[in-house]
C-alpha cells in the first residue's frame, strides 16, 4: 500500500511548474534592479572596448591621418579609457557590495545616467546626428524603459534629448565643430567617404549586437510567458490536470469528430468534507493533488482528466465504450482506496471515490452526456458509494 506523508505547511506542490522557477530565476524583466545595473554595466564596458579599438586602430594606421583629427583622438582614448576604468569599477562595487542597501538604491539610478553620459559624449565625437548615434539613442530609450523604472529612464534621457539638439543646433549655426573625431573638410569633397561609412560601421556593430541581444532575449521570454499564461488558462492551478473550461473544449473537439465514439466519467471522492474538516483545507489540497496524480498513473496515454468542481474529477476517454470506461474506472477506482496518508502527527487514513459513467452512444449532445455520468454517479452515492456505475444500467437495476 503506497503511503503519502503529507506535511501541513506545504499547501501545494512547489515542484510542479517548472516553468515557473524559470521565471523566477532567469526571466531578464524579473532581475533584481541591482542585476540589471550590472547587465548595462557589462554592456557599457563591451561598447566602450570597441571605441578604444577605434581610436587605437586609427593611431597605429597613418594613412587614415588626413581624415582624422589626431588631438581629438587621443582626447576620446584618454576619456574612453577613464570610462572603462569607472564601469569596471562600478561593476566590482555592485557585485562585492550587494548587500548593501545603499548600492542597491544610488547605483541603479548612477549607472544609467552615466551610460547616457558616455553614449552622449561618444555621439557628440562621432556626430549629434549621425547613424551610430541614433541607433544608440533609440536601441538605449527602447532597452532602457523595457528593464528599468521609466522614471530612471526619463531622468537621463531627457537631458540627453535636450544636449543632443543643442549639440546639433550649435554646429549649425553657431560654429561647433560636428563630428570632431574627423577631419571633415577632405571627406566632405566625397559624397559617402568610405573611411565615413566604414567607421559608421564600426561603431553601429556594437550598438547594434547590444540591442538585438537584449531584444532577443526579451522578446524570447514574452513568448515563453505568453506561452506560460496560455498553458495556466487551461490548468488547474492546484492539481496540474485541466480546469473545467479547457475539459469542455476538448470534449466539444471530441464531439465534432466524425461518428465520434467517447466515453465521460465523472468521480468524487467519498466524505471529502471529513478530511477538511477534521485535517484542516491544507491536507485536503494534498488529498486533492495526490488523488489527481494517481488518476494520471492509471489512465491511457489518450485519456484525459480535468478538474470538475471541488473533490469533483472527470476523465475524457476517447474510442472508449462504456464498458472499457468501466474497466479504467475501477482500476482508478482501486488505486485510490489503495493511498494512505499520514501527517505529521502520525494520523492516518484513507480515501475512496465514487464513479459515474456515460457516453456518445446513449446522448447527442456533450451537456447530456456529462448530466447522464452525473446521474450514475449519483446512484452510486445513494448506493453506499466507493463504487462504478454506468448510465446504462441505472434502469435494469
């Protein structure tokens, strides 16, 4: 005789969703704000190594000399180099210190305006308007409200909107230089410098791999949680066998089938108020979910079982007669008058269920078919219960 030991402080069985500790451990909108700090910081010092190989590929090759402005580089290395030291830092800061509250509060807030910052700084070197620049823009504003508060967001992002036009009105019109890290004077006699378009490049790979890999990723797990939400529709969130709503469109599905052949048979188990009244709701749920289990074990690979109503079962029995559903149900029938459970404080006892049957051959219409299970199944409650009967047979007897 299998023995169940039931604990009262687990209501439910934690196990059952995998799905769910995927949500809780790996989904990217589910990190701590701390872990998301330290992703942006990863992806700031990822971005700023190819700015550094930039400027160090253009210094060690001097015939790009004449389209660059060489005081200008070595200033964007110094600050590309003072960047990465400060995002290298910041990130050791948030993973030693993670327990900290103060890291935990300043650092998120700190870590995206100074990301802005650098992509503001690094826009302003390549061009206020220039193609890296507004991918940057775009990619960070989508990335950035998708993963944090959109008021962490906003608080960065519209001063950098503001500097930004500023940035662009002054080279219009007021003198500044655009685009400083060129020399634009020789490309421009070029209508698409290929030193122009090649270093465009160069700066929109990184930006580009950064939104497409956070986009990637969430898009991925919206449809896993899309996927998730549609599956919890359809399942009984205590006892992982469909809910009502998903038993009746499968038994409508089987209804529409061509000289369609099912059985329905309906159980409840026997006294069940007992066992929450006397063990309390919680071993009543650990009845409920074990039940539902051992169903599962005894039934076909094409049957199928949803959750009726409160102790209430139904078992879906496709190309089934009523007596091969007859022959199913006592086997479910005996499996469970075979648990024992015991609690905690070495209590035990046992269940039994009553069983009611019909089919497609004795009604034309799915609603019928369920009410002539329930009839049996009422008969069999009057009959002293833990027993099968099939609609059928309610006359003869």
């Amino acid at each position: 005789m299998p023995m169940v030991k039931i604990r009262f402080n687990r209501s439910t069985d934690t196990k059952r969703w995998g799905i769910v500790s995927f949500f809780q451990n790996q989904l990217l909108r589910n990190w701590t704000l701390l872990n998301k700090t330290m992703l942006i910081l990863s992806l700031s010092i990822f971005i700023n190594l190819f700015m550094l190989a930039w400027d160090l590929f253009v210094l060690y090759q001097p015939q790009f000399y004449p389209w660059v402005n060489l005081a200008v580089i070595h200033t964007h290395l110094s600050l590309g180099m003072i960047f990465m030291s400060v995002f290298i830092g910041l990130l050791l800061l948030c993973h030693f210190c993670s327990q900290q509250r103060w890291v935990e509060k300043f650092m998120p807030m700190l870590s995206v305006q100074l990301f802005t910052l650098v992509l503001l700084i690094h826009g302003y070197f390549v061009g206020s308007f220039s193609p890296a620049t507004m991918v940057g823009y775009v990619g960070w504003a989508g990335v950035g409200l998708i993963l944090f508060d959109r008021k962490i967001i906003y608080c960065a992002l519209a001063p950098a909107t503001i500097v930004l036009l500023l940035l662009n009105y002054l080279s219009t019109f007021a003198g500044l230089p655009y685009a400083p890290l060129f020399n634009m004077e020789p490309m421009n006699q070029t209508v698409m410098h290929p030193f122009w378009v090649m270093s465009m490049f160069f700066f929109l790979v990184p930006l580009m791999l950064v939104c497409l890999f956070l986009f990637e990723i969430l898009l991925s797990q919206w449809r896993i949680r899309e996927a998730t939400i549609a599956t919890l529709s359809r399942i009984d969130p205590l006892t992982n066998v469909m809910n009502r709503r998903s038993i009746a469109n499968q038994l409508e599905q089987l209804h529409q089938q061509r000289k369609a052949l099912y059985s329905v048979v309906l159980l409840d188990l026997d006294h069940f108020k007992n066992i929450n009244d006397q063990f309390g709701h919680s071993m009543g749920d650990q009845v409920l979910v074990n039940v539902a289990k051992c169903l599962a074990n005894n039934l076909r690979d094409r049957d199928m079982i949803g959750r009726f109503g409160g102790e209430e079962f139904i078992l879906l029995l496709p190309n089934t007669t009523t007596a091969q559903a007859q022959s199913v149900a006592e086997r479910c029938r005996l499996a469970i008058s075979h648990l024992n459970f015991i609690t905690e404080y070495q209590q035990e006892f046992s269940v039994s269920a009553s069983f009611g049957i019909s089919s497609s051959v004795s009604a034309d219409e799915p609603h019928l078919i369920i009410s002539q299970a329930d009839q049996a199944l009422y008969a069999v409650k009057a009959d002293g219960r833990n027993q099968v009967k099939i609609f059928t047979d309610l006359a003869i007897d």
